[in-house]
C-alpha cells in the first residue's frame, strides 16, 4: 500500500513539473527574457527553502562540511537551471504535452541505464524484453502525442 502512495506522490509531483514550465514560459514571455524568468524561479526557490529550514530548524551547511564532496554534487542546481530554461523556452513553441513528454522519455531512458548499472549505489534492475518493449512504447507514445489530425 505504501509504494502506491508513494506512485500517487510521485504523479502529482509530475504534474506539479507541468505547471511550473506553463508560469515559468509565461514569466519568460512578461519579461521578454528566459534568463531572467530562470532567475525569478530559482530566488523564489531559494526563499522558500529558507523559510522551510529556519522553521524546521536546519541549518546551513557549513564550508567544512562542503570542502571534501567531490565537485559532480553541486551539478544539480546546474541541472535544473538547463531543465527549468530549456521548458520555459519550449512550452510556447512546441506546447506543455510535447515537452513534458520528451522530457519523460529522456528521463525514462536515462533511468533505465542507471538501473542496469545499479549508477550511484541504486538498486539493479536488468534491462530485459519487458523494459525494452517499454522504451519502444515510450517512442510510439512520443510520436503519438505529435500527431496532428488531419
């Protein structure tokens, strides 16, 4: 029961990332500039996590704690910036379903390398018939979801 709670989670979270690329392409529209529409995202960001870890109590961490993590952890934010830009400058292009779904596709081919591999300590899971008939429905869906009528 728990993994489908966490399933359900996880869905909603997906569709959080849809809204955040529809006011984030619209920010970037009203300010007539991608950057500064990433920039606006990620300050408030910033506040928000700010304001979450002072009511929880946590700290900042410190320098010290900071100084011996190999570089490639401080990737993520440079990450998201690449991820948050690029749906903001997309989504008016090419729309919310076509981007979102290429997203997930890269996200799910990506996802399965991790597992065959079991990347960063994660669990393994072997790529097999049934995951490789995934990736190809995953492209079919991809092409489906771009079809135009007509």
């Amino acid at each position: 029961m728990l993994n489908y709670l966490f399933l359900i989670m996880a869905i909603v979270v997906g569709g959080f990332l849809t809204v955040q690329g529809i006011i984030n392409a619209r920010l970037s529209l009203a300010l007539q500039h991608p950057l500064q529409a990433s920039f606006i995202s990620f300050a408030v960001a910033l506040i928000a996590l700010l304001i979450i870890m002072a009511a929880r109590g946590v700290a900042l961490p410190s320098i010290t704690m900071l100084k011996p993590l190999p570089p490639y952890f401080f990737i993520g934010g440079l990450l998201g910036v690449i991820y948050v830009t690029t749906v903001l400058v997309l989504m008016p292009k090419i729309g919310a379903t076509n981007v979102i779904f290429a997203i997930f596709v890269g996200q799910t081919l990506v996802s399965i390398i991790v597992d065959h591999f079991g990347v960063a300590g994660l669990p393994q899971h072997q790529f097999d018939l049934s995951r490789a008939a995934g990736v190809v429905l995953l492209f079919a869906g991809l092409y489906l979801v771009q079809m135009k009528p007509g």
